[in-house]
C-alpha cells in the first residue's frame, strides 16, 4: 500500500496513513505520496503542555499560532473554564487545529476575569462541577484550583476542599496553582492526595522549598512546572533539584501576559531545565509521557497511535533563557521545532494573533511580538507593509 507520509531517517522510519501511524522501523520502503527528511532531527511524540490558558477570557490565546512552530499538539487548558463558560471552551477545543483538554476550574467563573474567581463560596459549587465533568468526559480530565491569597480571599483552602471533593467523586485528579499565602503552603500541599499536581512548583513567589513539599512529593502529588509570569525561578529550582525533587511535568502556563515573554513557547521552557542541568532524555519525557500518565491521555510513536509527532533540530549551541524575575541561564541545546504533525496533518504557519486590548505588554514584549511577526512574515510571503504603518497601503497625495 501507499502511505500517506513517510518521515525518513530518524532514529527509525515512521509511516503514517488515515492519520495513524502505520508502520516504524528501519529502512521502510519509499512508497508514500510524500516523503520527509528527517535525519539528524530529534523526532518524538507530539508534545503535551499540561498547563495552558486557551479558553476565552482575560488570559486565554489561539494556541494554532504557536503550536505549528513548537511542536505541541496537545493543549491542556488549566481552569480557564468553570461550569458557567464550559460552552465557549468547547468551541475553541472543536475549531483548533490541535486537540485541546481541560481541567475544570472549582470556580464556575473560571478565569473570565483576571483573578478572585474563589473569593465567593458561591461560585465554588460542587455539585454543578460534578455535573460539568460528568457531561463532558471527553473534554475535562481533572479539576483546577488556584490557591493564593488574591484568588480566594478570606475563604483559605476551603476552594481546595470542595475542588478535592468533586474530583474524588469524578475519579480526575485536581491541579493546584500555588501563590502568595495566606493560606500556607503547608495547609495546601497537606491536603492534595497521590496523583493531585502542584503547579508553579518552582515559583519564586510560593518558594516551595520546606518539608512539606517533600513529604507532598514522597506520597505521589505530582510536581508540575507551570512557568507564566511569575510561576518560574531559576533558584528555587536549583535548590529543589539539589534535594532531589525534579519536576515530573513542564508546562508553560502559556497566556495571554506570558506569550510575549518570558515563556514564549514549551521548547523555550524546556531549554530552561537543560540549562540547569536535567538531561534532554528527562525533559522530553516531561512534556510527553509524564502529562499523559498524569492525565490518562494517550502519547507515543507506536503502530496504530494517532500520528501527533514533532520534529525538533538539536542545535548545540549556547542559549541564553530567562525566567519570570529576570533570572539568567544558559541552556548547552536549542531545540527548534521543524514540524509539528496533528493526525498527520502538518501544522502551516500562522502569525501571531493580535494581543487582547486589555492586556499590558512591556516595551520588551512588543518587540518580542513585532519580531516574531516580521519572522513569520517574512517565511509566509513578502509582507504587503511594514508592521509599524499603513502608509504604503494608503499612500497620500504629495503637496
Ligand atoms: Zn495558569
């Protein structure tokens, strides 16, 4: 038979047809309607980001823009919605090119608004959470909860107790957003259970560095990195892993305020961990097999999978990464996506969607944003005008 792509000189071959993998191994006949060289690439299963925001409100972005050049083709948005707004999450996850899950925020709020979604009990109904998994099993994998001190006001970790109450009931495991105390780190990480994730574990904020998160890490509460813009320092991290404790997942916390930077995209992030030390083999299994485990999705390069694949160049040159307080390091590998395949579709390029009119970008942002334009631009066609005007498109008459 004929397949319908053929991804050539890798670690193995892999044929793919309908959109499933249909053969891997070496040295597989050249019998595809296309063939592409993937030699010296690093080719792995299509990425997972367990930590994003790409439902409607103040933070959620278009994740196709940014998918097709960072090879992740899973999108897990982290309490963007609640059980009021599942409606328009659900449009998003129909329309994307790349296949979107969810964890559904305790709030049925969810982040519509910037922040404060648990500050009234109300909004925290267990049953109607219940209720949202259970119509939409297919969308929602677990529950989320931000704890800080913003978030929930005076209602300490009783958002927590109720998101934990509906996610024993639903079998789903609850993700936790650590921040500014009150409540306590301690009184948080006390109550998750085995397979619960704790997100922004290496925050400079929360700084979880005590015996709590170790004993929190020794019962099976999953570390999840979820970097944002302001979920990620390059210290914590360095005194976490001194004492053993490695993040089992890495998401970006990618939104609407961490886009433009410092976060950009997951292989950046990945970067990240390389530079402080943690091999490139731990690191994919950070963004691929580890979320998947963590949320009983399906991932990996076999017979039959769905053909979600990602094709990286290893670049070995040095990487100059930041984190969210302006912290400095240097990653040894740039990975930098070549193609990123959804049911063996290739993702095109697409420009950068234009940022929200309520979001704040710093000077360092928009110039992050113009150049990536102008890039994309530039690969896409000759651009029409220049990004700072329209004057070319509509000249004046000269005097
Ligand atoms: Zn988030």
């Amino acid at each position: 038979m004929t397949w319908d792509l053929l991804l050539s000189g890798g670690d193995a071959d892999i044929a793919i047809s309908g959109g499933r993998i249909a053969a891997i191994g070496p040295g597989l006949p050249r019998d595809a309607r296309e063939i592409a060289d993937v030699s010296g690439c690093l080719v792995t299963p299509g990425l997972i980001d367990l930590h994003t925001h790409v439902g409607p409100g103040y933070w959620g972005i278009d994740p196709d823009p940014i998918a097709w050049c960072s090879g992740v083709t899973t999108w897990v948005d982290a309490g963007s919605a609640g059980a009021y707004t599942v409606a328009g999450l659900r449009r998003v996850a129909e329309t994307a090119a790349v296949r979107v899950h969810a964890l559904l925020n305790i709030s049925a709020v969810g982040l519509a608004g910037r922040t404060g979604e648990s500050r009234d009990l109300a909004n925290c109904d267990v049953a109607l959470a219940i209720d949202a998994v259970q119509a939409n099993r297919d969308l929602f994998h677990g529950i989320k909860v931000r704890i800080d001190a913003e978030t929930v006001g005076a209602n300490g970790v009783e958002p927590l107790r109720r998101g934990l109450e509906a996610a024993q009931a639903c079998g789903v495991p609850v993700m936790v957003h650590i921040g500014t105390a009150p409540p306590s780190l301690d009184e948080v990480l006390d109550l998750l259970r085995p397979g619960d994730l704790m997100t922004h574990c290496a925050s400079g904020i929360a700084a979880p560095l005590g015996p709590s998160v170790r004993a929190a890490a020794e019962r099976g509460v999953l570390l999840d990195l979820g970097h944002g813009s302001g979920g990620f320092a390059f210290d914590v991290l360095e005194r976490q892993l001194d004492a053993g404790l490695l993040p089992t997942t890495v998401s970006t916390d990618l939104h609407a305020r961490s886009l433009h930077g410092p976060v950009f995209d997951l292989p950046t992030t990945m970067a990240k961990l390389l530079a402080v030390g943690v091999p490139l083999d731990g690191v994919v299994e950070a963004v691929t097999t580890h979320p998947a485990r963590a949320l009983g999705l399906s991932c990996g390069l076999a017979v039959g999978a769905p053909a979600d694949i990602a094709v990286f160049d290893v670049r070995k040159e040095p990487f100059t990464v930041v984190d969210a307080h302006r912290q400095t390091r240097v990653s040894p590998i740039r990975l930098v996506n070549r193609a990123t395949y959804v049911a063996g579709r290739l993702l095109p390029p697409r420009l950068p969607a234009p940022p929200a009119p309520w979001i704040p970008l710093t000077g360092a942002q928009r110039s992050a944003l113009d150049h990536r334009t102008r890039a994309i631009r530039d690969l896409l066609t000759t651009p029409l005008v220049g990004v700072d005007g329209l004057a070319e498109q509509f000249p004046r008459r000269s005097k």
